[in-house]
C-alpha cells in the first residue's frame, strides 16, 4: 500500500486491526474479510471487541514505524515477546520465555538470551525493529501488517530488514500488508502494490505492470518523480527541474467534488470533477480509478 504522507494508508492499516482511536474516525461503509490460516474468511468490521483482540493476536501481527513507540520501556523485550504467546496460546511463563528466545534468534539478533533480558533503551534502532517483528510473529499470524517499518532507519538496515521480511514470508507462507511512501522499497518487496491518494485506491495491480505501464495519472507522476542516478546533474546542465506533480494534496476534510485528482491532473475532464470515478478494469489484473486511464 503505497501514497504520500497523508494519504491514509496508516488508518487504513488501523482500522485493519481495530486500532483506529474513536476521535480520529470511523468504519462508515465496506468490509475487510481476513482468510484465517484453517481456510475461513472472518468479516472483522462485524466482530465485538474481544473477538477482535483475538484475532489480532492471534491471526493479524503489526509492525509500527518507529520501535521506540510500541515498545514498553519498561518491560524486558522477552517479556514483551513472551505477553502475547502466554495469553493467547495459552502457554506458561517458562514456555513463553523460551519461545521469546527462539523468536530473537529467528529474526537474527546475536546472543539472544541475553537481549531478551535486556530492555528497549539497550538496542540499537535495527533491532529494535527486529524485536518488534519477532513480538508481531509470536502467535504464527496469517497477516502481517508492516507500517513504514523501515523509515527510522539508515540504508543498510533497511535493506536487513527487508531481506529479513521476505525471508520469513516464504517460510511461513503468511500475508504481508507492506505500508509505505518509499516505491523503491516497493520494487523490492511486493509482489501487488495499491496506489492511495487523498483516502482512496487510485491504482492497483501487479507491480510489475503499474511500475512499466501505470494506469493512473497520479501514479504515472509518481513514477516520474523518482530521482534516477546521474539526473540531477544532468537536468541541471539542461536547465530543466526535476519533475514533480503539480498543485498540493487536498485536506481529507474538505476533499474537491469527483475526482480529488482532478485538480492537480493535466487530463482531467468535466466529467472527473462531477463524480466520484470508480475502479475500472484496465487490464485483466490491473484496476484504475481513472475515466481516461487509456490515454495513458
């Protein structure tokens, strides 16, 4: 799930969980269906608080951006690793504790009984977010949602992290649900990608056809926009600014009648700024929220 900062792709990663505090907003209209590990599909806008907590321990895992505001600076990271097998696995403290240690060395931090014994403040920002994945693991989800779970890190161990993800998706076999702003990390990672603009999907399909050929002409600015090596320098000597997509985001408040690209978009018709545009079929795997996606 990609889009620019505001775009809502962390409320609807919330909402996902049933984390989206009260204040903030609500699930006004359509579902979100969760294919549980044993085949059954469980509608979870309909499911009452503790049939929810359930489920997001033990079906749907979340890594959050910034380890340093999900961990409990008080608590141990075994003992923060060790909570949710003990309750909803039903497993003893000893169990639980040794499970934690297991989990530490699967998602690759050295000497692992000692860091579980150590606390958040000890570790270093990369494991950190190891330990927030190994905790986000702990009851074998089906879903693991990882919001810009790479961000407060420096390049290298992005990459670690990354490499670390995909590896334990293809030993588990589970879902990742990857938030991000960053289409490089999208290349390397995903295999779908969804475009979001100003609350909504615009966009979706494999990565490799929306990447090659979008169908949207925000996700087409998007990918133009994407500095290259060497063209800094060479747009310099030609005089020409690096491209970008014209005009400001809209407020989620005050969001413009039909399309809300429509201000900012060069093909924009009458009809685009009447009603709201709906998915289309532009290929047999690829949808856009566009009238004109085959002028594109």
């Amino acid at each position: 799930l990609v889009g620019e900062s505001g775009s809502g792709k962390s409320v609807t990663s919330l909402s996902i969980i049933g984390l989206l505090p009260k204040k903030i907003g609500r699930i006004a209209e359509g579902s979100i269906a969760l294919r549980r590990r044993d085949g059954t599909v469980t509608e979870l806008t309909g499911l009452d608080p503790e049939s929810l907590r359930k489920v997001r321990g033990n079906d749907i895992g979340m890594v959050f951006q910034e380890p340093m505001t999900s961990l409990n600076p008080v608590y141990t990271i075994g003992e923060q690793i060790a909570e949710p097998i003990r309750i909803h696995l039903g497993k003893s403290h000893r169990d639980a504790a040794t499970d934690a240690v297991r989990l530490l060395t699967q998602v690759g931090i050295p000497d692992p009984d000692r860091r579980a014994r150590q606390y958040p403040h000890q570790l270093s920002g990369g494991m950190r977010q190891r330990a927030t994945i190994a905790m986000a693991l702990s009851c074998d989800p089906t879903l693991l949602i990882a919001d810009e779970p790479t961000t407060a890190l420096d390049v290298t161990i992005q990459a670690q992290i990354l490499d670390l993800l995909a590896e334990l998706q293809a030993q588990r076999g589970m879902g990742i649900l990857f938030v991000t702003h960053n289409l490089g990390v999208v290349a390397e990672i995903a295999d779908r990608v969804a475009v979001m603009y100003a609350g909504r999907i615009v966009e979706s399909g494999p990565v490799s056809e929306v990447f090659t050929r979008p169908r949207h002409p925000y996700t087409a600015g998007l990918m133009r926009s994407v500095p290259r090596l060497g063209q800094a320098t060479m747009l310099k000597a030609a005089g020409t600014p690096l491209p970008t997509i014209a005009g400001n985001v809209p407020s989620l408040a005050l969001l413009p009648k039909g399309c809300s690209f429509a201000p900012r978009c060069a093909m924009a018709v009458d009809a685009c700024r009447t009603a709201v545009p709906p998915l289309l079929a532009a290929t047999s795997t690829q949808q856009s929220r566009c009238l004109r996606w085959e002028d594109l």
